[in-house]
C-alpha cells in the first residue's frame, strides 16, 4: 500500500527538482493553464514520471536480456528487477488510484 504522506513529500521533492533544473537551464517560462506562478504542471510532471517508470522498465528488460547471454552480474541483474518491479507496482496503485478517483467524480451531483 502506497502511504500518501510520502507520495505527498515524493511530489513536492519532485517539484524542487523540476524549478531547479528549470532554473538551471534558463527556463523562465510559466507552466501553462496552471495559474501557478512557476513550476512545472501536473501534466508535465506526470508525463515525465511515466517516462521514467519506462527507462526503468527498458533497463529491466536489458539486464534481463545480458543476464540471459552470461554478460551481467546477477547482482546487477536482480537490482534491476527489484526496481522494475516496484515500478511496476507503484504505477499499477497510481491507476487504480485514477480510476477509483475518476469514478467518484463522475457519481457527484451536478
């Protein structure tokens, strides 16, 4: 189970990273449609975290794939497949969460 404090605290230490890369590269544009004054929007942010979870997956896949051929470490090999698998479990609560979400909105009166 997901605690949602630290999904909260894994949120906000994803903003601080995306204001400072942004800053860093120079980007001083405001996210739009937020009416935010700065940062990154959720959209944005969602997106990313769903490339992420695929780079890991990906790498997943290719230590698997080396493991197969004698070319990793099994250590590596493992590590890898503990973290694509905790994505994966992570992005499986995040949906059911959408979803479950996405329902108790449509059941609102209007």
């Amino acid at each position: 189970m997901i605690d949602p404090n630290m999904a909260a605290s894994a949120y906000a230490n994803s903003q601080r990273i995306a204001v400072s890369s942004s800053s860093e590269s120079g980007d001083t544009s405001s996210s739009s449609g937020s009416g935010s004054s700065g940062g990154v929007s959720f959209a944005d942010l969602v997106k990313g975290k769903a490339e992420d979870a695929l780079d890991t997956m990906r790498a997943s896949e290719v230590m698997s794939a080396k493991a197969i051929t004698g070319e990793a470490d099994i250590t590596k090999v493992v590590e890898a497949v503990t973290a694509a698998e905790v994505t994966l479990q992570t992005v499986v609560a995040l949906r059911d969460r959408m979803i479950s979400s996405y329902q108790e909105i449509m059941r609102m009166p209007i």
